[in-house]
C-alpha cells in the first residue's frame, strides 16, 4: 500500500535525522490519481501540523517524490562546432534553455526538476566549474514531472500548518544519487529505483 513519510533533518558536519514518522496512504484499494490524492491530502492532513507544532522554527521543507507518483527522463542535447569554443555554465545553461524552448507544456503537469547531470566536451567528463574548449558538447538533461494537482495538495497541506515555508521538490532517482556521492569518494553512483508497492 501507499504510504507518505517525513523526518526533520539537521544539517552540520554529520547530518542528524530524527523525528522519522511515516502513514499509510488510504487503505492500499485506489489505484488512480482521482483516488489517491484525496487519500494523500487525508494523510498529510494529520501528519504535517504535529511537525509544525515540535519544530515552530521549520521554513525550509523538501518534498521526494517517489514512484509511481512522478515520471522521468535522461535527455541527450548535442551540439557540434567546426573550430574550439569555450564551454562553461553560462555555455551549458543556454543549451538547456533553448531546448527548453521548443518544448510544449504538458497539460495537467508540472515539472519538477530540470537539470544536467552530465556534460561531455570532446567525449570527455566535465563540471564547467572552469571554462574548458573544444568541439563537441553533449549535455545528458534529467526531467521530472508529475500532476498538477498532487503538487497543489501537498504545497497546500503544507502551507496551511507552516505558512512562510520554502518548499522544494526531488525525485528519489536525484536524491538517492546525490547523497551516495556526498557518502562516498566515487565520481559516479547508479541508481535503481524499484517502484512503491515492492519494498517497505
């Protein structure tokens, strides 16, 4: 069955989490979206105002979003140059922008995430951290999106119990990948997402 968790997390040297609680989602029968989110709003309903009321002092609240609640892709953009040019971030995020142009919306969703978790220059790994040149660049684009409704349900549920929150949005996919790097010397981290319903 469905199930929403949340936690408080205090950043420092050696992050610390506490407070962990987790409620079911409805009684595990709905299966659509119609369904679901009323149930999700029930069980935000009677979760988020006990952390308001532990921890006045929360502005900052993350939402993960799992599967089966959100839809993802790896997009490839390339571009080619007959002479070096240099690439850095101002290079890289006008890439990005420019597809972003030729993309219709998507009715009825938003997009969560938006952002490059690969570039290539010449075949070869960079971060743009500094400016590097060469002829080929190829940036791997990982977007996320879900319903526009969930985002409204939760961002309201939210809202109501921690008014002057800043809520951002994740997926599990980035999330789990970000904190095995931040957990490890590796460069890369694969991630395999195995959908709800499956583990608890």
């Amino acid at each position: 069955s469905s199930s929403v968790g949340a936690c408080v997390i205090d950043e420092g040297e050696l992050p610390v989490v506490s407070a962990v609680k987790r409620v079911p989602i409805g009684a595990g029968i709905a299966r659509d979206a119609a369904a679901l989110v009323p149930q999700l709003k029930e069980a935000l309903t009677g979760l988020i105002p006990d952390y308001a009321k532990l921890f006045p002092k929360i502005r900052t609240v993350s939402v993960i979003v799992a599967s089966p609640w959100f839809a993802a892709t790896l997009r490839t953009l390339a571009s080619k140059a007959d002479k070096p040019v240099k690439v850095n971030r101002n290079t890289i995020e006008r890439v990005v922008s420019d597809y972003k142009k030729t993309v219709q919306a998507d009715t009825g969703h938003t997009t969560l995430e938006s952002l490059p978790v690969t570039v290539l220059v010449n075949g070869y790994r960079t971060m743009a951290h500094r400016s590097v040149h060469g002829k080929t660049l190829a940036v791997t684009l990982y977007e996320s999106v879900t319903d526009q409704l969930l985002v409204q349900t939760v961002t309201d549920a939210i809202r109501t119990s921690i008014a002057k929150s800043v809520i951002t949005w994740h997926t599990t996919p980035l999330a789990y990948a970000e904190t095995l790097l931040r957990l490890s010397d590796e460069d890369h981290a694969t991630v395999v997402d195995v959908g709800g319903e499956v583990t608890d």
